[in-house]
C-alpha cells in the first residue's frame, strides 16, 4: 500500500507507556475471556483460566505485552494505523452526513475502555460506548506468524474491519444485533469498501487485495476452530466463516458501501 510514511494521526489516543490495568473493570476482562472461551467447552474454559495466570503474572511482575522488533519498527506502524485509520475516516466522512469521528487507542497488555477492559488476548476491538478502537500493535505480530495473514494490507483490513463497527453505530445499524455473525461480516464489507476507494485513489499495490482475502481467510471462524479443536462448530460462529468473511470483502471491494447494505 502507498502512504506516507510521516503522518502522525490527531486521533490517536496512545497508552502504551501506561503499562498493564488490572481486570477488574468488568466487561472484557477475566470473566469476558472466559465467556469468549468457553463457546470451545472445557478446553476453551482451561485455555482462558490459563491465559489468566499468565497475564496476572507478568502485570504483577511489571510485564507489559508483548513487544514488536523495534522502537523503529513500532514507530513505523503507528504511523501506518494511523493513516490506515484517519483514510477510511476521511472516505467515511464523504458518505455520512454530519460523519463523527471516532478515537483509536494503541495499549500494551491491557487497558480500560467504556466497555470494559481491553486485553491483547481477545485481539482488536471497536467500543460503541466511547466510539474508539481499541489495539495492542502486538497483535499484527500474531497475524503474520500465528495466523500466516502477512503484509500491510492485511493489517491494513483490520483497521479498517473495526472502523466499519463505527459506521455501522452511526448509520444505526448496530442495535440488538451487536456481536452476530451479519454486524461482523458487513464490518468485512465497509472494509472491502474502503479499499474500493483508496484503490481507485491509487493507493493499493499489486497483491493489496489478496493480503486482505488471505487474512479474513486465516480468521475466519472455522479456520480458527480447526487449529483450536480440530473440528468445526458452526453454532458458534462469531464473525463467519473463512469463505463468508473474505466473501463479505469482496463484495464491498467491488460494489462499494451501498453493496454493503444490500441483502
């Protein structure tokens, strides 16, 4: 993807320097991770109580999240995230009438937001409550060698997936329906919409899209089941399936928003 490599973003809220917050604020923390678990049954449950330990150890020992190669190489997608998301914003502005902006907090470990606590072990996540996303950059270290969904662009998705819950807030399209499989998968969709446009505005390199596929690939909810469990539960889908997910961004690359919206 082509962007500037300088931009600092006004709408970014960083807390990475405040270490770890404890999990007692409700909401994603301890109890929410074990909620979020426990769809896999008792090894989904022993994982969680697992990653428990883990995190209240290296907060009682002062660790604060895992860490990207370098202060150069953190410094260099901050930048990125922050154009990612202030791009998608300005596109978003242009559709939404009277479009308010929504914050993008970069933490370390664990930090609070209005919808509880946000931790590194549930991965990216949009608040409706303060309208801001929430990310531990070390997160784009699991996406490329956990889940093999490497390159900017795929990075690049995500950003952008969040900022669709934003869009979907505003446009009152959120509702009772926050959290199912159809919220998430037009997320994908505003997504795919977004990169219609910074694509048809020069911005994407050879490759771009397929980087986006591969990744909502990689955490499709069946993809992620079968390296967990071995098997596959469609019961408990969250954000759809590989096939769906990448689908879902297709669509919105080739028809844009109002594709999004149609059944």
């Amino acid at each position: 993807m082509r962007w500037d490599r300088n931009y600092n973003s006004s709408d970014i809220e960083d807390r990475r320097s405040e270490g770890p917050t404890g999990g007692g604020g409700g909401g994603m923390g301890m109890f929410g991770l074990v909620s979020l678990l426990s769809r896999f049954g008792w090894p989904g449950i022993i994982i969680a109580l697992l990653i428990g330990g883990v995190v209240a150890y290296r907060n009682m020992s002062g660790g604060g999240g895992k860490q990207l190669a370098s202060p150069q190489d953190q410094d260099e997608v901050v930048h990125f995230v922050g154009y990612v998301f202030d791009d998608a914003q300005n596109m978003w502005s242009h559709q939404i009438d009277g479009y308010q902006k929504a914050k993008l907090v970069l933490f370390r470990g664990s930090t609070r937001s209005g919808c509880g606590v946000a931790q590194e072990q549930i991965g990216p996540f949009y608040c409706p409550r303060d309208e801001k996303v929430y990310i531990d950059l070390s997160f784009y270290d699991d996406l490329r060698k956990k889940f093999g969904a490497p390159g900017d662009f795929a990075e690049a998705y995500v950003i952008a997936h969040e900022l669709g819950h934003h869009v979907q807030r505003l446009a009152g399209l959120l509702g009772d329906n926050e959290g199912s499989v159809e919220i998430e998968l037009q997320a994908d969709c505003f997504a795919g919409a977004w990169a219609r446009d910074a694509d048809q505005r020069g911005l994407l390199e050879v490759g771009d899209l397929d980087e986006a596929l591969n990744a909502a690939k990689q955490i499709g909810d069946d993809t992620l089941q079968k390296k967990a469990q071995g098997y596959v539960q469609p019961e408990k889908f969250t954000h759809g399936s590989a096939a769906q997910r990448s689908a879902a961004l297709r669509k919105g690359f080739e028809g844009g928003p109002r594709a999004c919206l149609s059944r």
